[in-house]
DNA sequence: TGCCTTTCATGACATCTGTCACCTCACTTT
DNA sequence: AAAGTGAGGTGACAGATGTCATGAAAGGCA
C-alpha cells in the first residue's frame, strides 16, 4: 500500500473530537497525525504536519473553522479543506467554498461519509452536501451590511436600541433605521424574528 | 475477561453516532450493542436488548434524552443512563437526575471520559460533571411556571403578544403581564434577554 | 367553611420599536 | 464642476412592549 492520506482534525468538542479520531483510524488508508481544539492551534498543526487533509468544524473559539480554511488555502494550498458541520446554512457554505474549502459535510451524515469524502478531496474531487448545494443556490447570497449584521447580532442578544447605539457610536435613530432594514430585507415582522432567519441562513 | 458490558447509544448526528460507536469500540471490555437516532428508537431497541448501560445525547427528535432517562428508569431499571450532551445546563442536569440518570458527562471532556464514565455507572457509581454539579446547586431551581416558559418559548421565537395571546387563547394584556413576571424573575430587561437566560439554564 | 394560591383579565401609563420622509457630509465617478 | 453614492442622522408618528394596581373565578387544604 502507498502511504496513508494524513490528516488533522479541528473540532472543539473534545469528546466529539476523540471520536472522530478513532472513527477515521479504523480506516486502513487513513491516519489522524494531529488534533486540534480550535483554529489557531490547528494552523500551528498544519505548518507543522503539512498533512493532506484538514477535517474541519465551522464553530470554535480562537478561528472559526471558516477563517482557517481561508488561512490553509493561502498558505498551505497542498492541504485540502474538509468542513465538517452540524449546520445547514447556505452562508456557511457560500463562505466555505469562497474561502477554498474542497468538501461541505454535515454531521447529520452516515459517519461511513466521512472517510468517503476524505479519499475523494484528497484526490483532487469536490464533495458537497447535494441538498444543501441546491439550498444554497435558490436562497441568493446574504443580503445584509456589516452594519445591519453587527446591529442584527447584538439585538438577538437582547440588546436595547439605545445600547446598541452606545457601543457602536452610533444615535438611536439611526440603529433603529438599519434595524428595520434588516428586519424588511428578511421579511420579518420585528427584530427577534429577523436575528432567527439570519441565524438560520448562516448570515449571523 | 467476563462477558462486555453492553452499550446502547442514542444520538441524532448520524457522523458523531457513528465516531462514538468507534470510540466505545476501542475498548476491549465495552460492545456498542445497538444505536439509534432518537429516543424513540433508543427506547425500542433497550427493550429487545436489555443493556447494560445507556448512552443518550438529550436534544433528539420525537423524544429528549431526559424524556427516554425517564422511561428507561420506569421499564428497564437494569439499564443505567448515561446522559452525554453538548450543554452545561444546570436545569438540564436536575431534571437528568430526577429522571433516574447516574452520569451527566459533557461533549467537551475528553474522549477517555466516556469509557470511564460507563464502567464506573456500570458498577454502580454516579458521575457527575464536577463543575455543572457546582454551578447547578447554585443557580438555584427553575423559577418559571408552565405558562411563564410557553410564552417566553414563544417570544423568543419572536412572536408579538397578540400573536402569541392567540396561539393560547389568552387575552394580549395576560401575555404582557406573564412576560413581566417572567422578565423579573430572570433580571433581564426585556423578553429577548429573558429568553436567552433562560435557555442558557435549561429551563426552556 | 374560610383562607390561600393560581390563573386569567382590565385599564392606565411610560417607554421602546418600527417606519418613513428628508437631511448632511465625505467620497467617487464622469 | 456636477452628479451620484453610501454612511449616518433627525423628527414625527403609530403601534408594540413592560409595569403596576386591582379584581374575578377556580381549586387545594386545614
């Protein structure tokens, strides 16, 4: 047999982390040489191991799994990029695939994928969750500034309109203006609802 | 070596199922015996197999975690539940607990604790996450009335009083005084900031 | 029987939110 | 130089939200 396909592993659930682990060790073709809990440790990894294959969450402290593949893609460019995800979000696929990301897998997935799709981008093939693909497609791109974005997140926080203005410097008149633009551009009918929807497309 | 103690698994990721099932697998004296997406099925296949130990996520379709600790506790008393979840919820550890469960581990621990965690409930020990235990005894009980955690589920999902007043059949000044009440207990200052303490404790 | 607790309801009030028309100021573009 | 363009702001208004005092009806229990 050839040499085993490298790869290292970014998940910050350490118990999630260690199973995935084992799961790809019982492959005979594959070997994880390193593990990571977040983005920057596994950047560190990967400068070290320049392995073939990145398996990576999207949500974790530090670097998002998106940031680092953006990060492998312009400085290791031999290592292919696997996300690896619970979220269906047709903005995290957007961005996954922007940021040179080779496979989109959901962890909703039969875990015999995940070996799969590891082969598969490691010789040079894109793997993309099909349904999500066509989500993706016919939900159109984020419509949302940065401004609507940071206002949006902070009211789904909780946030008053004043505080809002307070910590961005900004008047209350106008966090309320680019609230209710958000809130019109997703078709809710307030504030809440509007953080919902943009939470669940990936826009958030 | 005795017989192995026998596993059943319950998890709705399919991939993180399936890494589990690998990780328990690892271990010379544990058998992953049967596995399931819901509790529903979880339920159905403890039936038939009579395991040793139970190892369930909470959030699951058709029926949680606690839901299934609860019933496993009534009909199958041999079978001890080990509850395995992503979140440090001091509400979701006391209603684990008051359903029969004797081991509350969380998804960020490392992968080691789980085999350790099975054999020790196996033997007839609790394991509790040391810090939830800490954090739960503090944090006091659930101080929301039935009606208090429908509304504010409901406002958190960002609907209007009026449209929340008609889902109940309640008039819109009794949803406004209920979400009062709800805001107070909590400390928050309005309904979104509510909602999300309360999810934070578990007990929405 | 009387007392207590829950649940639901009103009305009144102050404040917060969402919407809209219109304005300023600093940049690009042409 | 004139005409956009985009970020940010103002003021006004209707409607939604949060608070409080008060009260009716129903069940538990001592």
């Amino acid at each position: 047999m050839t040499k085993k396909i490298q790869v290292v592993l970014a998940e910050d659930q350490a118990m999630v982390r260690g199973a995935l682990a084992a799961l790809l060790e019982t492959e005979p073709d594959i070997a994880v040489c390193a593990s990571a809990a977040n983005g920057r440790d596994a950047l560190a990894a990967i400068a070290k191991q320049k392995p073939d294959v990145l398996v990576t969450d999207i949500e974790m402290p530090e670097m998002t799994g998106l940031t680092l593949a953006g990060e492998v893609q312009s400085h290791f460019p031999q290592t292919r990029v696997v996300i690896l995800t619970t979220f269906a979000r047709p903005g995290y696929l957007r961005r996954a695939l922007d940021s040179g990301a080779k496979g989109y897998l959901l962890k909703d997935r039969p875990s015999a994928e995940l070996a799969d799709a590891v082969r598969r981008v490691h010789q040079g093939m894109r793997v993309i969750d099909p349904d999500l693909a066509a989500e993706a497609w016919d939900s159109g791109p984020d419509p949302l500034t940065d401004r609507e974005r940071q206002i949006l997140w902070r009211a789904g926080e909780g946030k008053s309109s004043a505080e809002i203005a307070d910590e961005l410097h900004l008047s209350e008149g106008t966090v309320r203006n680019y609230l209710s633009e958000a809130i019109s551009k997703l078709g809710a009918s307030n504030r809440v609802e509007a953080a919902r929807i943009a939470r669940a497309k990936g826009w958030l």
